[in-house]
C-alpha cells in the first residue's frame, strides 16, 4: 500500500510540472507558482528526481526582487482559470520588481531556509546538493533581510503581513474581526475559483471585496514597504509567518557556518534571531489560551483566536518547555476529539468553525508536516505520531485533495476531500512522510 501510494502521489507531481521548470498547485484552479507551496513540492520531488527538486526552487528565487522580496504568486503563462491575475497585480509598480517575471507584490511564509536544508538531508549526492545550496542560499538570506529591514516596525524582530494572502490562511475567521473595521467598494470582478471548486468551499464574495482593496491600497503606492505600513487596514503579526522565519533562520545559519567564511551574514540572523524568538513568547503567546495567537497592529489588539497557526511556533526553536506542554495540551484538548482527524484549521470548538470551507476548519496537510515536526521536535512523540497518521489515513481514503473534513463521520459528504484534487503538495509531503527514516 505505501509503494503504490507514492506511485500515485509521484504521478500527481509529474503531471502538474511544467514545461517552465516550475510545479503548478493543482490543475485549473491554480495554474501559476506559489512561494510555499514550491518549497514544499520540492520535498516530494528530491526523494525521486532531484533535478526537479533543484529546479523549483531554482525557479521561485529567480523571480525574487532587486530588494530580496519574493512574490507569493509568479505568472509565468497567461491563463484565464484564475482572478487576479497579472493584470490585476501590476507588480510592475514596484521599481526594484523582477523584469523578468510578472507577480503579485505579496509574499508567503519563508519556507526556503529549512527547505534548502531538507533537501540537504534527503539528497544521496550531499556534494552536488552543498554546491546548488551555495548557488541559492544567499538569495533565500537576501529574502530574511528584506523582512527585517522593511517589516519589522517595532524593531523587536517580528515581521508584519499586510494581507491575509500573506499568511497562507487565507480567509480564515481570524481576520474576520478586522473586516469589521473596513467598508470597502463592491468590485465587479468574474470569479474563477468557484467554477472549479463549490462556492460553499470558499471564501465569499465580499470577503474577496476586502483582499482585492487592500491590494489597490498597495498598487496605489507602488507596493512602496513604508507606505503600505502607514496605510494599509490589514497590518498584522502572525506567529504561523514569524515562526516560519525563525525556523528557517536556523537552518542558513547551520547552513552558512558548514560553508564557512560567513560570519557576518551568520551574526545578523543570530542577532535578530534573538529578539525574534523574545518577541514572539512576549507579544504572542497567549497565556490564558494557551497557545499563540495574531497580532492586529492596526488596532493595536492580539486576535484572541486559536487555529493550526498558534502550534506552529514548535517547528522552531521559540517555545520554552513550559510553552510547548501549554501548545500540546490546548491541541489536544481542543483539536484533538476521538471523532477527528488532526489537526483541524480552525479551533472546532468555536461558532465560527466550519469544517469544509478552506481556512476555516479543514485539515491541510503542509500545515500537519510542519506541527509533526514540531511536536517531534519538542518530545511529543504520540501526539505526532497521530497527526502524521490521521494525514496519511485522509490521503489514503480520499485522495490527493487540497484540503480535508476533520470529522471522522462526515455526515455531509461521501468525501472528506475538499478543494483542488490531485494537489501538488498533498503528493510531495506524502511522499516525504512515508519516506522518512524512523
């Protein structure tokens, strides 16, 4: 059964490459490249074709800006299955954007640090691997400078996101409350997502109202960093992002000191490391929750909601011992249900939970790789254990799916798979479980 899982999910991956050199996520619904999603399909790929592996993520940094941005989404073909697409962006606004590639002017959690060290450790051929490190990691630092230089306002080494397409969690109900605090114009746009995908999934029309204004606020100033901080109703701190950073802040520094001659780029991720980690225990964890929990700048207010983004701190090395026995008793209590599939999206326990609509309950399994490898991180072996085989129990019985009910009986569907089928990181990170070294 494993063997022909991985053949499956290997067949996703092969088909969504494209002749570009980069992986799209899923067929129709997203026909360009995503940042993460790049660096998590990467994974999949280094277990059976590494040339592959090299080439997505060679692909994605290659459309990085003069200023060591990189955009969320890269256009590389025209396609008329997605809105807003290049058109919409204008990431040509910006003067320091890529000539070469059309995007958006957002990013994504930055991935690339722990994945360039991933695929150190899968790769067979570690020489040839180190050499293709060298010739990328400077552009994946070049990306954390960008960060601390440009988003880090209170100089305390945490990093906002102007956008809920930033965080990844795209319409989840924490940025509900902010939503609130706007009224923007009703756009007349055609949708495109919901021709492949039942609207009931996805996020609402005037939830889209919201992202699409928040992005003309930024065009507006030529995606100008400062500008946007200044302006922009959506300004927030996220631990899912700025525990991303730090993780991947461990792996370059790893990474530069086994090169050697770096010592200064080593001491600048060491130094904003250090307030990094002290800031996102102090201003984000949430005592009383036990669990981290956003930040709205704008408003000056923490968003007192738990979701799978609270626990991802325990991929890094932020929590204290206290902290992540706080984290795994809250993910237990509150997600962990006998009649549920870890780890829901969303805490079910609350009113806003809903199981089957993208960010707001269902389980995504790039988010379970990485609180797997947190909870092993931190000792807490069974409770990874479990979200590493109720992933592969959801894959196995459902498919390839973007995203997945948490309900163990799904009285709504024959199906617990949600979203885009045959979805690339669902394979790639199906992969990199089931071959991973116990």
């Amino acid at each position: 059964m494993k063997e022909q899982m991985i053949d499956k999910a290997i067949q996703v991956l092969d088909s969504n490459f494209q002749d570009g050199g980069f992986t799209i996520p899923s067929k129709g619904l997203y026909p360009f490249q995503w940042k993460w999603d790049s660096g998590f399909i990467a994974l999949g790929f280094a277990h059976y074709d590494i040339s592959k592996a090299k080439k997505e993520v060679e692909t994605i940094l290659d459309a990085q800006w003069e200023n060591g941005f990189i955009p969320h989404i890269v256009f590389h073909n025209d396609s008329d299955t997605y809105f807003p697409g290049p058109n919409f962006h204008e990431s040509n606004l910006h003067p320091l954007a890529s000539k070469k590639y059309r995007s958006t002017g957002m990013t994504q959690p930055p991935v690339f640090g722990f994945i360039l060290e991933r695929l150190y450790e899968i790769a067979k051929d570690k020489e040839d691997m180190m050499n293709f490190i060298k010739k990328q990691i400077d552009k994946v630092y070049e990306n954390h400078v960008y960060f601390y230089e440009n988003r880090d306002l209170n100089n305390d080494g945490l990093v906002y996101i102007y956008h809920n397409w930033e965080s990844g969690t795209d319409n989840s109900p924490l940025w509900d409350d902010i939503w609130e605090t706007m009224n923007p114009p009703e756009y007349t746009f055609e949708r495109r997502d919901t021709s492949h995908v039942d609207a009931s999934q996805r996020p609402s029309k005037r939830e889209y109202d919201h992202y699409l204004y928040i992005i003309e606020i930024a065009k507006e100033h030529n995606y100008h960093d400062a500008k946007i901080a200044e302006l922009s109703p959506f300004l927030v701190l996220d631990p899912l992002f700025n525990s991303v950073l730090i993780r991947s802040n461990e792996s370059l520094i790893r990474l530069y000191e086994s090169i050697g001659n770096n010592e200064e780029k080593v001491d600048y991720l060491k130094q904003h490391q250090l307030k990094s980690v002290q800031s996102l225990n102090s201003k984000l964890f949430h005592k009383d929750l036990g669990a981290y929990v956003h930040f709205d700048l704008r408003n000056n207010r923490q968003i007192p909601y738990i979701c799978s983004s609270s626990f991802a701190p325990l991929y890094s090395s932020a929590p204290t011992r206290l902290i992540a026995e706080s984290l795994a008793k809250t993910m237990l209590e509150k997600f962990g249900d006998a009649g549920r599939y870890l780890c829901a999206s969303f805490d079910p326990t609350h009113e806003k939970f809903n199981p089957k609509k993208y960010w707001r309950g269902p389980v995504w399994i790039n988010m379970n790789w990485i609180l797997y490898h947190g909870l092993k991180r931190h000792g807490f072996y069974d409770l990874a254990s479990r979200i590493k085989s109720d992933s592969l129990e959801l894959i196995e019985k459902n498919g390839f799916f973007e995203y997945f009910d948490s309900r163990q009986s799904n009285p709504d569907a024959d199906s617990n798979g949600y979203g885009g089928n045959n979805f690339s990181w669902t394979a790639a990170l199906l992969i990199d479980f089931l071959k991973e070294e116990v």
